[in-house]
C-alpha cells in the first residue's frame, strides 16, 4: 500500500474543493438555511408538530442528508472529469498508485467535502435551535456510508461523462427529485397511498430515515434496512467501479 | 556481466479501434544513453511512451524499464520512469510548489524529503519566485520548466521527454539543454522525441526511427550521419518524406 501516496491523494482532493470554497461550501450552506428558514421556521410554524416533534426539526436531517450526498457525488464526479477533460488525469495514471488507491483517495476526498458539508449544516440547526442528537455514531456512520455510496455513483458518473450536460444529468434527473420524494419535508403517512408505496422502494427515504433516526429518534422504516440497503449499494458500486478503474475504462487509452 | 537495459521493449503491439498504431516493435535502450526516438506525426512515438509510462494498457508484447515489468511490478517500474510530455497535462489551477509537492507524494516521497527535492527543482530551473504562482499564470518557458520539474522531482532513473523544447525560446532551449546533458552525465537515461533534428543530432548518441507502427532503424548517431549527412536527410530518406519535399 502506497500510503503517502494515498494521502497525498485526499490532500489534492481537499485541496481542490477547498481552493472553490463559495461553490463548494458556502453554497451548500446558504442553501441549507433558505430550507430551514423558509420550510423549518416559517412553513413549520404552520403545520405544528410532526412525527413528535417540532417541523424544524423534522426537516433538518433531510436537509442536511441531502446535501451531504450532493456534494460526495459532485466532488467525486467532477474531479475524475475534469482530470480527464483536461487529461491531468494522467498524472496520476503514471504515479505507482493502484486502482484501489485511487478510488480511495475519491472517496476520502468526497467523505470529506460531505463532513465539513454536514457539521457545517448541523450547527446551522444548532443556530435555529435545533439541539437534538439522538445517536453521533449513528450521525457519524450515516455520514461515512452515505457519502462513499454517493463518491462512487460520483465516479461512475465521472468515468462515463463525456460532456458537461451528462455530468449534471445524474444529479438533476436522479438525485435531486428522489431526494424531494424521500421524506424530507414529510411522513409517510402524509402522501397519497400510491405515493407511500412508492417512496417505500425509494433508497433515498432509507438514507433520510435513518440521519433523522440518529438526530432525533424518529423513524418510519426499521434501520437495519436502511443500513442493508446502503451496505448492498456499496458492495455493489465498489465491485463495479473497481472493475472499470482494472480495465481502465475512459481512463487508460 | 552486462548493465541490465534501461528499457526493453518486446513485441509490442497497440491498436485503436481497428487500427494499428504499434506493430509488433521491439527496442532495447541501454543504461546511461541519450536516446532520440523520432518520427513522424502518428506514427506511433507517444503511443510507445504512454505504454511504457502507463498511461496507455499494454495487451500485446513486454515492456521492462531497468528490469522491472511495467504491467506485473507497475508500482517499481513507475518509480523508475519520469515523463515530461509535449502538453501540459497539469491541474493548471495550483500553484507551482504544490503541484511539485503533491506529485512526489504520489511517488510516496517522505514529507521532508519532498520539501527537499521541490526546493533544490526550484532553484535550479529558476522557479523560486514563482512558486505561489498558477501554472496558469506562467509563460510558455516556465511552464516548460514546471513539466520538467515535475517529471525530475521523484528522482527517476529513465526521463522520457516529449517535445521539451517546442514552443520554447532560444535561450531557454540551449539551458534546457545543458541541463539535460548534466542529468545524462550523472547517470539519467533519457529517452527524447523531437521534431527539431538539429536537437537529437546535437544530443543523442543512439536513435531509433518509428514510421507506421514499426521501427524502421536503430543505431548510433554515427550510422546516420556517416558521410557527411545531416540527420535530417537520413531521417527524411528513412521514412520516405522525401519524395515530397519540394
């Protein structure tokens, strides 16, 4: 293992996100309060209490689940494709850096942009007064996972685009909407039957459900699942992504 | 007992889409030489350098740099090999010291170690000032520079070159060049490709003539510049350009 190697990987990557901090950070962020503000504390004083508690603290977990995953798949996906659309990839092709090296310094990098992501969001709750933290390993573990699942759909993406339209298309066809219909501002109980059958198959309710479990004890499905389901698509999205790193798939000519 | 080669290339052969870039080239560099690799325009020198740098996968023949295979040992061989190509495939966003910085952290150069090594490239290709500076933000000569740095600063023992010089002024041409010599002298192999002849002429003391995906000849300077000639006419008569000069 190439560790030096490995870490100066994730410093490159830390670097990178944090050289365009308004875009990377403060952007989250000042998306993350309008949410808060405008469903938490405004919408929220009108619908009252939720699943036990008060709305803003319903919405803040699904708030920041979001854009933790968000910035893991876009710090993941635009680094790998701009390195190849400006073919500084291959500064690190040439580099004794194996495949599992390399997906590893994604992730880490990614893990890290979604950390400063989500405690950055967590203490914006706190300045809203939103206090409550049922379980941080839980918090933590949710984090981890959710933003390497989310690093490697990011690399997937990032190996397949060949044009800045396919680099959003995950992103605005995929992952925002299946975010908006997995619980973020609502229980189960509150959709149409079809449409609570419907987010039950949604992955997305499972990662929403389970940082809301960590913050605040509630949930809707049991979080076994949630964590099955996030183990099942890491396993899955390692296989694969490993595999086409092996073959040097849109990497090695 | 005869010093292992430099690099050992053994029925190579690639193909894109179909086509064939290399087919079936063989080539031995020894330890210590000044190699000019020329030829022209696609007819298959960066597809050799990108097989033996790893930037391209190898599926047909063996490639050895001082011993160590390129596919099967390609954490050693890639130690062993610096590559400074003809575009500047860098983060053109960093800065100049840490772009040196992170690629001998790649190579798993000790932190100390790599202050060291980008200090001393540094100062010696006159980047010092420089150093908080974008490559972006560089001219054309520091930016040549910067590549040739960056290809030097995990110390390898074969430097292929590509093109170092195009687009570079006079001035900074004849420095390079003294430098390149230096590094030759004090054990670096170097591989060079070249578009200026009068370059490898001046330099090399063996060259190899790729032309179609083949290695047309291979030989010391002497042998293509017997008689008199200028490598040029050689080279042109080689890969049969002459015929359309005007």
């Amino acid at each position: 293992m190439n560790y030096i190697g490995l870490y100066t990987f994730t410093r490159r990557e830390v670097t990178r996100f944090l050289r365009v901090s308004v875009q990377t950070l403060l952007s989250p962020w000042i998306s993350a309060v309008l949410f808060i503000f405008i469903f938490g504390e405004i919408v929220g004083s009108q619908i009252g209490m939720i699943g036990g508690m008060p709305y803003i603290e319903f919405v803040l977990p699904g708030v920041l689940m979001m854009n933790v995953l968000t910035s893991a798949f876009s710090h993941a996906s635009s680094s790998l494709y701009f390195q190849r659309f400006a073919r500084h990839i291959e500064e690190i092709l040439v580099a004794p850096l194996s495949h599992i090296e390399m997906i590893l310094g994604y992730i880490t990098g990614a893990l890290m942009r979604g950390l400063v992501i989500g405690v950055g969001i967590l203490l914006i709750g706190v300045f809203f007064g939103v206090t409550t933290m049922h379980s941080p390993f839980l918090f933590a573990l949710y984090i981890v996972l959710v933003s390497a699942v989310f690093a490697l759909l990011g690399l997937l993406v990032g190996l397949w685009a060949n044009g800045f339209e396919q680099l959003a298309s995950l992103s605005t066809f995929v992952i925002t909407p299946l975010s908006f219909f997995g619980g973020m501002f609502n229980t189960l109980d509150m959709l149409p039957p079809l449409l609570a059958t419907a987010t039950q198959y949604n992955p997305f309710f499972y990662f929403i459900d389970g940082m809301r479990f960590s913050m605040t004890g509630y949930h809707e499905a049991p979080i076994w699942v949630g964590l099955l389901i996030i183990s099942v698509l890491f396993a899955a999205l390692l296989v694969l992504v490993t595999t086409l790193f092996a073959r040097g798939w849109r990497l090695r000519v | 007992m005869p010093a292992t080669p430099a690099l050992t290339i053994e029925h190579v052969s690639k193909s894109y889409n179909g086509s064939k870039a290399l087919d079936d080239i063989s080539l031995t560099i020894p330890a210590g030489a000044f190699f000019g690799f020329l030829g022209p325009n696609g007819a298959g020198k960066s597809t050799t350098i990108h097989l033996i740098s790893g930037i391209a996968r190898l599926t047909e023949g063996t490639i050895r740099v001082f011993g160590t295979d390129v596919v099967a040992d390609y954490r050693e061989a890639r130690t062993k090999v610096g590559l400074a190509p003809q575009e500047f495939n860098v983060d053109i966003f960093e800065q100049v010291d840490r772009l040196l910085d992170f690629v001998a952290g790649d190579y798993g150069v000790r932190k100390k170690e790599r202050q060291e090594r980008v200090e001393s490239l540094l100062e010696r290709f006159e980047l010092t000032k420089h150093r908080h500076k974008e490559f972006r933000a560089l001219s054309g000569g520091l930016k040549r520079r910067v590549m040739l740095a960056r290809a030097l600063v995990h110390q390898p023992q074969l430097l292929i070159l590509d093109e170092p010089t195009a687009g570079v002024d006079v001035e900074l041409r004849h420095e390079l060049w003294r430098y390149l010599r230096e590094l030759n002298e004090t054990g670096t192999t170097i591989l060079l490709t070249s578009h200026y002849l009068e370059e490898v002429e001046l330099l090399c003391d063996t060259i190899a003539i790729i032309n179609q995906g083949k290695i047309v000849e291979v030989g010391d300077k002497a042998q293509f510049t017997s008689g008199g000639r200028k490598l040029e006419e050689r080279y042109l008569e080689i890969t049969g350009a002459r015929a359309t000069q005007t």
